[in-house]
C-alpha cells in the first residue's frame, strides 16, 4: 500500500488504519509505505527507513525507533517526535 492514508480526511484515516490494523492482528503481511509514524510504530514488526529512493537502515520496528544506527535515520526521528510534541 503506498500512502493509504495520503488524501483522507481524519476520520477517513483513522477508518483505513483501524482495517489495517485488523489485517496485522490477523497475521496479514502488508508492505506499506507512509508517513504516519505512530501507525508504523505500533503496528509493524519491520521498518525500513528510505529517503531519496535509497534505504537508509532496515530493522526490526522497534530497534529503528528507539536505537536507530544510522545518523540520518536519528535526524529524521528527532524532528518527528519534536514536531509531535508541538502539535500536543
């Protein structure tokens, strides 16, 4: 799925990651590329970070999220959870 969630209104969303989410209970494999962070982070069992085309790190969701190895991957994760806080 590439960017399921890009042109929905929030509750629209919040229906397609809900149905997502209920394929992954049901041990569905899916490839899906987004941007929403929190879904990927609270759904996914693996992560691939890309940027450019190219990947950047790949590793279990939650060794990415919390100890991510490569700098760029750190950056990007920094400015997402700070830009979140702002929005709280």
């Amino acid at each position: 799925m590439d960017e399921p969630t890009s042109a929905l209104d929030p509750e629209l969303t919040g229906e397609v990651l809900e149905v997502m989410r209920e394929l992954a209970t049901e041990g569905r494999t899916m490839l899906v590329v987004t941007h929403e962070m929190a879904f990927a982070r609270n759904v996914s069992t693996k992560v691939v970070f890309m940027e450019h085309g190219r990947v950047v790190e790949t590793g279990r969701t939650r060794e990415i999220f919390e100890n991510p190895k490569e700098e760029r991957t750190r950056e990007f994760l920094r400015d997402y959870y700070e830009s979140s806080a702002l929005r709280r």
